[in-house]
C-alpha cells in the first residue's frame, strides 16, 4: 500500500536566503533514491495560503510517495537522506511536522494519477 510522506518546515529568523536554497537544492535531489516511488518528491513553498497566518510561519513542504512503509523507512535511513537533515535541517529549523499515511485500497488508484497532473504544468 503506497505511503504518502508530508513534512513542513519553519526555518529559524536567522536562517539566510543561501542556506534554505542550499537545503532545497540538496532536499530535491532524494527524489532520485530507490525508495522513493517514480521519483515522486515534490518540495513547495513558500505558502501562498491566503490568510498568511494560516500557514503558521512555516516555510515549505514536502510531498514524497513510497511502495510501502519498508520503502520510506529505507529513504529514512538512506545516508543521503541523513545528510540533508543534519547538514540542513537541524541546524536550522524552528519547526518540523511530519506527518505519514497508507493510501486506501479505494484510492490507490488516484496515486497513479497525480504524476499525470503535476506533469502537465
């Protein structure tokens, strides 16, 4: 059953423009692990939610697709994907969520037809 992985990030004031595009950059490239279903990563931000308040002061967000939860605890573990959060997370977040679910049998396939959406912009 495929796992959708959410997480949202709040930097600290201090952080700079080079360091959250330098984290970005290094973020965006998980999507080419194994664990990571059809290259499925997509990071967004900043929020464009309308209020502003509404978004809390976080910054960005990730959106990444797995097999199954075996496959996002490999991507967890990946030595690429530990890298990025002690290189440029730790040091530099005010807040994380994260926040992990099975797709319903009933809705497995609209997960198949999310790359077709994104892809045609």
């Amino acid at each position: 059953m495929t796992i959708i992985h959410i997480v949202i990030f709040k930097f600290c004031p201090s952080t700079t423009t080079i360091q959250k595009s330098s984290f970005l950059t290094a973020i965006k490239e998980l999507k080419s692990l194994p664990s990571v279903l059809d290259n499925r990563l997509i990071v967004g931000g900043p929020s464009v939610t309308d209020p502003i308040e509404k978004s809390k002061g976080f910054d960005y967000a990730l959106l990444s697709f797995h097999r199954d939860r075996e496959a996002l605890g490999e991507y967890q573990a990946s030595k690429e994907h530990e890298e990025v959060v002690s290189t440029y997370l730790y040091p530099y977040k005010d807040d994380v969520v994260r926040f992990d679910f099975e797709v319903d049998e009933e809705d497995e396939a609209m997960v198949g037809v999310l790359p077709m959406l994104f892809g045609n912009r």
